[in-house]
C-alpha cells in the first residue's frame, strides 16, 4: 500500500481527498489500534493519516467531545484497545 501511493498525497483521483481516501484511514487507523507499531518505518502512510486528522472539519470533530474512538465495530464488540 505504501507503494500505491506513490508521490501524491492522496489515494483517490484528484488534487484532495476522495471516499478512497477515507476508507483506506479508516483501514489504517484500525490497524494502528490493534497494533500500535504496525506502521512504524512507513512514513508516508503515517503522513496520509496526519493529513487526513488536519483536515480542518475532521481536526475539529476529532477534538470535540463527540468524538468517540471506540468501540470500533459495536458497542457489543469486546476488545478494549
């Protein structure tokens, strides 16, 4: 996936960020969820998810407090990262 990339900053077709873009973060932050490390030495996947967390509406919803990080699938789900 990190090859995928190549030297755009986003995944989908265009100059900024498509539903392509949003689908593979939400991937990765799972992934980073589950395995902390997991993405460590792969820097420009770990600058698409600091790209996508600065965008300006998704920055402000990520720190407001109706932000929630988990439960990841349901509220049934029983992992608790």
């Amino acid at each position: 996936m990190h090859n995928l990339q190549g030297d755009d900053d986003w995944f989908g077709a265009g100059e900024g960020p498509t539903f392509v873009d949003f689908q593979i973060y939400e991937v990765l932050w799972q992934l980073r969820k589950f395995v902390p490390n997991c993405l460590d030495g792969c820097n420009k996947l770990l600058s698409f998810l600091d790209r996508v967390e600065s965008l300006p509406r998704i920055a402000e919803y990520m720190k407001s407090d109706r932000y929630i990080s988990g439960p990841i699938w349901s509220p049934q789900a029983n992992w608790e990262g």
